[in-house]
C-alpha cells in the first residue's frame, strides 16, 4: 500500500498493484484498474517514486526488469 493525500488533505492508502496510470494535468489523476479515478495532491512523479519504492519492497521492481529486458532482446 502506498499513502496519498486526498484535496481534502485526508490521508488514504491505495494497493499500488491496482494503480493502472498515473496522470497530472495539471491535478493528479490516480485511476486504478477497476476505472476509479482519484485526485490526489501529491504530484505525479512522487506517486510514482511510491509505487516503484512499493514494488521494490515486495519484490516485483526486479521481476519486472528482467522481463522488459528479455523483452527487449527478442
């Protein structure tokens, strides 16, 4: 879980897994794979810090890498 601030300054907690894309333009778009879209204060580039930083923690960062590398080979 990643924490973001809502407009209302109200902390929440979202499944990073679940994030589909993150978007500013020029307020932070947050939109999960079930099509819910939340706004958020934090700017897009630290929401992404957060994400990779989640992913690194559980393990799925490097996972990712290899397969975008191998990708790449082909």
């Amino acid at each position: 879980m990643i924490s973001v601030t809502r407009l209302n300054g109200s902390q929440m907690w979202l499944n990073a897994i679940m994030i589909e894309t993150v978007e500013e333009t020029p307020d932070t778009y947050v939109t999960l794979v079930t099509g819910k879209r939340i706004i958020v204060l934090e700017k897009a580039a630290d929401v992404i810090a957060k994400i990779e930083e989640y992913y690194r923690e559980i393990g799925i960062h490097a996972a990712t890498i290899k397969v975008q590398q191998t990708e790449e080979w082909s």
